[in-house]
C-alpha cells in the first residue's frame, strides 16, 4: 500500500567550508493513486516524512514532518511533470529561535523526470 524508505546522511566536512560533524535522518512513506484523465495515465502523488538533525545544520536537534500532494502528467512517454504542494512543521531546536528559528510554512514546486 505504501511505499516506504529510509534515508541516512553523514557529514564529514570542515566547519570553515560549510561542513559539519552531524547527521540527518529521514522516514519517508509515499502512495501514488493511478487516475485516468481522458486516456492520460496520471496519479495523483501522497507522501510525508519524518526528518531527526542532529547537529547538521545547526547546533542542537531537532526535525521535521513533511507533507506533499502531487500531480504527475505524462508530457511524452519518457518525460512527465508533477507539481506538488508541501507543508512543513519543524520541532525541537529547528524550531527554536535561538537556533534555526524555522516555522510552519507551506511551499510548492514541481518535478520534471525523464526516465531512460
């Protein structure tokens, strides 16, 4: 029913030249829900994640929960496009002011993939 996966990043880099000693962790779980629009085969795109920081971009911990709604359209057989609406809610130290000061926020973009 869901897709899920996990992802794990490290960074090893020199505080002086943007690097880090810390890690981020995401949870990631999506679903895509096939739609026929006039014999187009497109889908409509659910996915959401959990993150954890840990002193990667910013001192301290925290995280995030991520939610996004997407819409993917074949544009030919090989390249389709899914814009998607995102809404994002940081906690811990993400979310406090004498750290990274993040707030709620809602974005959107879109997605263009050309499969070989």
């Amino acid at each position: 029913f869901l897709s899920p996966s996990v992802y794990y990043y490290r960074d090893y880099g020199d505080p002086k030249h943007g690097g880090g000693l810390g890690s981020y962790t995401v949870v990631n779980a999506s679903y895509s829900l096939p739609i026929d629009l006039k014999n187009i085969p497109c889908s409509l795109d659910l996915s959401g994640h959990i993150g954890f920081n840990h002193n990667l971009f910013m001192d301290g911990d925290g995280g995030d929960v991520a939610l996004k709604v997407g819409f993917t359209v074949p544009i030919t057989k090989n390249l389709k496009l899914t814009p998607n609406v995102n809404y994002s809610i940081p906690f811990g130290d993400l979310r406090d002011k004498d750290h990274a000061n993040q707030k709620d926020r809602f974005s959107g973009g879109g997605t263009l993939a050309y499969i070989f």
